[in-house]
C-alpha cells in the first residue's frame, strides 16, 4: 500500500476524487480489487461506520464513522469522529516498509502535532486529532 501525501482534495464533500458511495466493505473491496485496512476500537469500528465512499479510478477509499458517544469511554476521546482515507500508490509496490514509514513520518510532521504515524492491520498510516488545515469540521 502506498501512502497519501499532502491534503487531500474535496470533491462534494468526500475527500476523493471520482468517489460512489457503497454500502460495506466487501463492495469496497470488490470496486477496489484491494484490502481495506480499518480501525477495531471504541472510537471506530466495523459497527460504527457513517459513510464509505470508494474511487476505483484513484485507487482510493474514505471512510467515515459515527460521532463519538461520550458515554462510551473511548480513552479519553470525547466527542468527534474519525475518518480514514486510503490511498494505494501501486506504482510504489517496491518500496521497502522502513521507507514507507519514514515517508509517513515525515508528511506527519507537517501537521505538527494533530498527525502522528500508527499501524492499521499491519500498515502505517497517518492518524490525526483535533482541529488541522483541511478539517471541514472546524471553523
């Protein structure tokens, strides 16, 4: 799996280009031909999911999950919600692990401290919380 690098584009309020709504992950993945890594926790799961939203043409997937329940206890989170986009960089299938997370850790930085590297299902991705340039939450 490749990385996203930069602020991903809006397009109708989805931050994919060419996006179409599905209604679970196995369409997802039958669109995509790919696996979709995702979050298992409190905050976001497989039973919380709001939204997901796939771009065969940008090898991309978006997913959006339901508002945090503050009753729920989701350590130490809440309110808000998460989102993950993935993007597969296939032309990148080369790459080593160790230079994909470094990759990562570096676009991270840019955010500064609303953005740090983590693992999904055994691939990194950048996570962020908080207000950041590109939230369409925050004013």
């Amino acid at each position: 799996m490749g990385s996203f690098f930069g602020s991903p584009p809006q397009e109708n309020g989805v931050p994919i280009f060419n996006a179409k709504p599905v209604r679970n992950f196995t369409d997802a993945r039958t669109l995509l031909a790919l696996p979709l890594p995702r979050p298992e926790s409190c905050a976001a799961n497989d039973n919380s999911v709001r939204n997901i939203y796939v771009s065969p043409s940008q090898v991309q997937a978006f997913v959006e999950y339901e508002e945090i329940d503050p009753a729920a206890g989701c350590l130490g989170v809440e309110e808000g919600h998460v989102e993950v986009v993935v993007h597969w960089n296939l032309d990148d299938a080369a790459i080593t692990a160790g230079d994909e997370y470094a990759k990562l850790e570096e676009e991270a930085a840019q955010f500064g401290g609303v953005a740090i590297v983590v693992t999904v299902e055994g691939v990194p991705a950048i996570a962020f919380q908080g207000g950041y340039g590109g939230n369409c939450d925050t004013s």
